[in-house]
C-alpha cells in the first residue's frame, strides 16, 4: 500500500549511554555501592537527552509560553467586546437606589 517504507527509524539501542548521563550515573553508582544494578537503566537515558527532551528550562518555558498568544488574544477580544457593547451610562446605579430618608 504506497511502497512509503518505514514510517519511523528505531535508533540502535547502543546509542544511549548512562555514562553520559550524570543524573543517572549518580543513580547507577548509588546502586552499585549497595551491590545493585539496574539492567534497564539505559532505557531511561533517552527522557535526559537534551537533543531530544531539550532541557528542563525549555520544557518549563514550552510550558508556562505554550497558550500565551491564544490566551492573550483571547483576553483581547473579550476586553474589547465588554467595551464595545456596554452601555456608556451606568443605568442609575448607584444613584437615588435607596429611597429619601431610608438611611442605614
């Protein structure tokens, strides 16, 4: 059906090294100084990539920044829409609400 070939390329496992890692080198070494190993360490190397999460100051601002335009124009279009289609007088309030003499 289309002849596309692979939609996607699944990287070589070898390319993801925990060496490289420092997060999770501290993790491994911890291990290692109880005797333990984490055999499926190396799969968590890709989450710590900077090249493929970015960093954790990107990911904060992507999240943070992610709605701001919509959101500002949004808020634009409300703002102007209050004000387009409100009254210019204020319909009496505020004035004579209380009849002459009744005072609190």
């Amino acid at each position: 059906m289309g002849g596309h070939g692979e939609p996607y390329k699944v990287p070589h496992p070898s390319i993801y090294k925990v060496e490289n890692i420092p997060k999770l080198r501290e993790v491994q070494e911890a291990l290692a100084r109880q005797g333990l190993k984490d055999p499926w360490l190396r799969n968590e190397v890709w989450r710590y990539e900077p090249s493929t999460m970015g960093t954790h100051a990107s990911r904060a601002r992507a999240f943070f920044l992610r709605g701001l335009l919509w959101g500002t124009i949004a808020t634009a279009i409300t703002v102007g829409c209050e004000y387009a289609f409100s009254s210019k007088d204020d319909h009496g309030h505020g004035h004579g609400e209380h009849a002459e003499g009744s005072h609190h």
